[in-house]
C-alpha cells in the first residue's frame, strides 16, 4: 500500500494547466500560472512550447525537463503533496477522446 500516490503521466492542457494521472486513479488539474507568475525557476514554463514539449514526469510528480536528458536533479518539479492537496480531481479528458 503506497502512503502518496505517484503522478504516472502528465498530460498539458489549455492555458498553462497539466493533467496529471495518478496511481490512485485519479485525475488532478494542475493550474501553473500562479507560478509562473513567481519566475524564478518557473519563469522557463512562461514559454509555451517549452510547456507542452519538455513536460514529463520526474521523481514521482509533475515536472518539466529544463537540460532534455531526463536527469532528475536537472528539472523543475512539482510538490506532490501540493498537487494532491490542492489541485481539483477531474473527469479524464482524454476518455472523451478515446469514446469519439
């Protein structure tokens, strides 16, 4: 019995959101303008095609690959336990694509 489930896939969506599918079942929206509006480390994510491509999972969460060779100290992550705290269960979006 895991004690936190794992993000297991990260899926982006419209406006600076990301999907992520977790290993209870779960669908979480994950709203990330509040911190791209920090900067900082997020300020990368500001860009959205460096958004939608070098979105991943990393260390069990939601993360973006900053160097493009997966290395998990090389990242920006998400805190999961903000993610299942805070972020919104939602409907799968792609089950609607799956049924079209």
């Amino acid at each position: 019995m895991e004690l936190m489930p794992a993000v297991v896939q990260a899926v982006p969506g419209d406006n600076f959101t990301v999907y992520a599918y977790c290993s209870d079942g779960a669908v979480r929206l994950v709203d990330v303008k509040p911190l791209i509006a920090l900067g900082g480390v997020f300020a990368p994510l500001a860009d959205l095609n460096f958004f939608r491509d070098r979105l991943t999972i990393l260390n069990d969460t939601v993360a973006w690959d900053i160097t493009g060779d997966r290395d998990p100290t090389a990242c920006v992550d998400l805190d999961a336990d903000q993610i299942f705290a805070e972020a919104p269960i939602v409907a799968d979006p792609l089950e609607s694509k799956r049924a079209g």
